[in-house]
C-alpha cells in the first residue's frame, strides 16, 4: 500500500469515528496503529497541525486558522473561521481540494501571506513596494527558503495572462480590466489605491450598466485578487526554473501551482457571487438592497414567484417575467400586486352629472392601493375610493364606478 492510500484510508478512520487527532481524546486503538503506520510510511505528515488547534491538518477544515470547534454552518466543508465571506470581509479564504481543505491569507493590499494545505505551509514576507516576496516553506517536516521577484506591472500582468490563456483559460475579463484600469494592480500591491470595495469607486468592465454599484466593486475585488494571485504563481513558476535544489524545486512548483489553483477558485467564486448577487440571493455576500421585481409566473404550481433583480433583459427575456422597475419584492409583498382602480369625484360645484371616469392604475401593491384613498390630486379632486383586483392588469379589467 503506498503512502497516498495510507493517508486517505487514515483520513477515512478519523472521519468515521468522529475524532480529530490521536492526542487530547481517546480512540479505538485500531485508528492509533493506523496513524502510527502512516506516519511510518508519509512522514508524518498525516499528524501535522500548522494552526496548533489540535485537528490534524489532514483533516483540518481550516488549516490556517485555529478552529477547535470545526463549525462548519454552511456544511461545505469549508471551516466558518476561514470561509471568509468570499473575500467580501475578512481577510481568509478557505477552499476545497482533493487532497482536503487549503486556505490562504491576504494582506490588505490583496497579496497572499500564508497559503495553508495539507502537508504544505508557505508564508510570505512582502516589503512595501512589493518588489519581491521572501517564501518559507514547510512541507512534510522540510523547510526551504526562498526570495523571488516580483512584477505586477501592466506588461507583467499580461504575460501572466497569455500564459494562462496558451493553457487553455479565459482571461478576456481580466485583459479588460489591465485595460479599464491601466496601473490600478501596481497600485493596490504598493499601496498607491486600496482594492475595490463597499466604500470605494469604480466600474465592472463587460457587466450590466444597472448593476448594483456595491455588487460591482465586489466583484471588480475579485478580479483583482484573481490578476494578484495569477502574477504571483507565474513570477514563482518563473523562479523554480531557475533553482538547481531539488527540494526548494519542488516546494516552489508547488506553491505556484497552489497560487493558480487559489487564482481558479476565485474565478469561480465570482461566477457563483455574480449569479447569486444578481438575483440578491441569501447567498450574496455583500448587501445587494434597492433591487427591482421580477413577477414570474410559476406554470407547475400556478403561483407568481418575485425575484429581485437589476436586470430587465433577464427578467423579461430569460425569466418571461413582468419587471417592475418602482417597487422590490418586499415592497410589492412577493409580487402581491395588480390593477389599481380610482375614481376621482369632482368636490367643487360643476355642470350636471360631471363626474370624472375612474382612472386604472397597473400593478400597484395592494397597500398603495388603498393608501390612496382620500388623497388629493389636483385643487378640487380627491379619491372616493379606490378597488384592487388582485393579479390583475389595467388592459383585463374595466373600473366601474
């Protein structure tokens, strides 16, 4: 049995027995042997804690961050201590991967500073023009040391990205915004300009005008932690072909191979939060209020479902839905709303039988509906009363006195 399949069948016998590490609880001596065989055969690598929170790393929904509890709300796997909110606050991103959960760590200019997985740590040391990052790296017990430069310049962040691209990747998003936004990475890493956020300025380059402006500069934060974490990967797989240590070769080649994995699980985390955030999902991690109605009508269940979103194309085109630019579906009780009709009766002493028609107001909520009653329009005008039909639409009904 090689070393690999001692370690998933280890990680297997934790998991089943519901504990965490061979010290601090008491397990079936079956499980202990098993640990002691794959430190044997692995190193020990199995046993690593890098966050001292006495869960073995292996096994650690958070490897970075110290979480006794394990609490994992959302049961993605993924420790709420290092889940980060998608990068929405924080300044952590846990993620899953084959060999168990990674983690890294920014700074607040959105470079990586610790980028934890099973049997691997590395922390970088950045100076302040960000010129270059000084690595240590721990894998399986061995320490190396490395200092790469760095270059997060216009021409560097491209190269990156035609790199990417001659390995099959998208980066046309990303080629926008080095031309959106030409030196703005340089910047952010030097801290000239701090990233995008709830509290700064700036447009998503190939997104809908009428997006959300906080769901942009969220998205617009992702971008560049995706550019940040490409150029860093490449300018580390860039300094490995230089290395004759073997040891520091392969430590290296696997952290820019962390960094580009790191750099697709943020692309992909832009995709979900796009879609979420764009519906104003429970699922958005950043505040997405002052979203518009999309009343769609449910065929299976013969209900009208509300959705709230910045978009009338998707609304109506997508979705086949009525979009309501004026209310939310708070606002419109879930798109409890329909024709509105009002008669407006002349106060003041006129010519015989002078009555004004009642007038039909479309896709009112019921409760403006009725809030209208006995107001004022114009000198001498005032509502008698006002009727709602529910679902309904001017152009189906007929308001009758």
């Amino acid at each position: 049995m090689n070393s690999t399949r001692h370690t998933i069948f280890v990680r297997g016998i934790l998991r089943t027995h519901w504990l965490r590490v061979c010290w601090g609880y008491v397990l079936p001596v079956i499980t202990c042997i098993a640990l002691v065989a794959a430190c044997w055969c692995n190193g020990c690598s199995i046993l690593q804690d890098m966050d001292g929170d006495s869960v073995a790393d292996a096994i650690d929904n958070c490897p970075a961050t110290a979480n006794a509890n394990q609490a994992d709300s959302d049961v993605n796997g993924v420790g709420d201590a290092c889940q980060g909110e998608g990068l929405a606050t924080g300044d952590s991103l846990g993620y899953s991967t084959t060999e168990g959960v990674a983690e890294a760590r920014f700074d607040q200019r959105l470079r990586s500073v610790q980028m934890a997985s099973p049997g691997q740590l590395a922390t970088l040391v950045w100076p302040n023009d960000s010129s270059q990052v000084d690595i240590e790296l721990v894998s399986n017990a061995v320490r190396t040391t490395s200092s790469t430069p760095m270059d997060f310049s216009d021409a560097a962040l491209l190269a990156a990205l035609d790199a990417a691209e001659a390995e099959g990747a998208d980066v046309a998003a990303y080629r926008q915004y080095v031309a959106d936004y030409p030196g703005r990475i340089q910047q952010i890493v030097t801290g000239q300009q701090p990233p995008s956020s709830a509290s700064t300025q700036g447009r998503l380059g190939q997104q809908p005008q009428n997006l959300n402006p906080t769901v942009a500069r969220y998205l617009l934060k992702l971008t560049e932690a995706v550019l940040i974490c490409n150029a860093t990967g490449f300018a580390i797989l860039d300094q490995f072909s230089q290395i004759q240590d073997p040891q520091l070769r392969d430590h290296l080649y696997k952290l820019a191979q962390s960094f580009f994995r790191l750099a697709r699980e943020i692309e992909h985390l832009y995709e979900f939060q796009h879609d979420y955030c764009l519906v104003c999902s429970d699922h958005c991690n950043v505040q997405c209020a002052d979203y518009h109605a999309c009343c769609i009508y449910n065929y299976p269940e013969n209900r009208v479902d509300c959705v709230d979103t910045y978009e009338r194309e998707s609304c109506e085109m997508d979705w086949f839905g009525k979009f309501d630019e004026n209310y939310s579906c708070k606002e419109i009780n879930n798109c409890d709303k329909g024709a509105c009709c009002i008669d407006q009766d002349d106060v003041n002493p006129g010519p015989p039988n002078f009555d004004l028609q009642p007038q039909c107001g479309d896709h009112y909520p019921r409760q403006v509906c009725e809030q209208m009653n006995n107001q004022s329009f114009a000198p001498g005008e005032s509502i008698v009363y006002t009727k709602y039909h529910v679902g309904k639409e001017c152009s189906e009904i007929i308001c009758e006195e």
